[in-house]
C-alpha cells in the first residue's frame, strides 16, 4: 500500500465537497494536511460532472473543477481495464455484481493499490483484496 494516501470513491468526495457530514469532513482536513491532494478516479470525476450538469449547477461545476485541478485524478489505463473485466467476471459468477462504474473504481484502487474511502464499504467489500474504510465511522 501506498504511504497513507487513499482513493475517493464518487460518495465520499461527494460528501467532502457538500460538506454537510461532520466526521468526514474532519477526516478530509486531516487528510488534506498531510497529503495536499485528494485522489480519485477519472470515473468519479464524470459521476460527479454528470449529476453537475443534469442540474444545471454552473456554479458547483466551477468549484468541482477547481476541486478536480487541485486533486490527483486517475485515468483509465488497459491496467484497470483489464483488472476491472475480471472483477466483473468474478462477481458475475459470484451473482454479486456491483455496477460498473464501482467495479472502474475499485479496479482503480487495486491497480494503484490504495485503500478505497467509500460509505459504502459492505457493497465494495465483494470485490477480493479490496481494502475498504469508512471516514464516517472511522
């Protein structure tokens, strides 16, 4: 595992940025002061943008770039690609799928070998070697 440092999955990055949460948004300050930088996955970044845009939310776009330009966001590579097919295959056979933007997401996280920060740790915690926390319960 890399020192420390942990992917954002699209819920929590969602909740540091509305900030609504107190406990998570403690945990990112801390984070934030010791690694400068969040990290997410290029697949958060468009679930974000997305719900941004169907709403019409010119202002929060702005900010979320702003957020996106100060965060290591992580792209697509055959690497995660290929990790995130078999993902699917073994959840396939499993009969536990998870979407496919979770299953980019942990593939990312994997690929990386990052923790996962997710709210939604029962659901992510089907995918084999997945580390998974909480900045909720944390």
């Amino acid at each position: 595992m890399q020192s420390g440092r942990r992917l954002l999955d699209t819920v929590t990055l969602s909740e540091v940025i509305k900030g609504h949460d107190a406990a998570v948004a403690a945990r990112a300050v801390a984070y934030l002061s010791v690694h400068e930088r969040f990290q997410f996955s290029i697949v958060t970044r468009f679930e974000i943008l997305r719900g941004l845009q169907a709403k019409q939310a010119h202002r929060q776009i702005e900010l979320f770039e702003k957020r996106c330009r100060a965060s290591t966001v992580l792209p697509l590579t055959d690497a995660i690609v290929i990790r995130a097919a078999e993902i699917y295959g073994f959840l396939h056979r499993k009969g536990s799928l998870i979407g496919d933007a979770d299953v980019l997401i942990a593939a990312t996280a994997l690929e990386h070998e990052l923790p996962l920060v997710t709210e939604n740790t029962a659901h992510f915690r089907r995918v084999p070697g997945l580390v998974c926390e909480s900045w909720r319960s944390a």
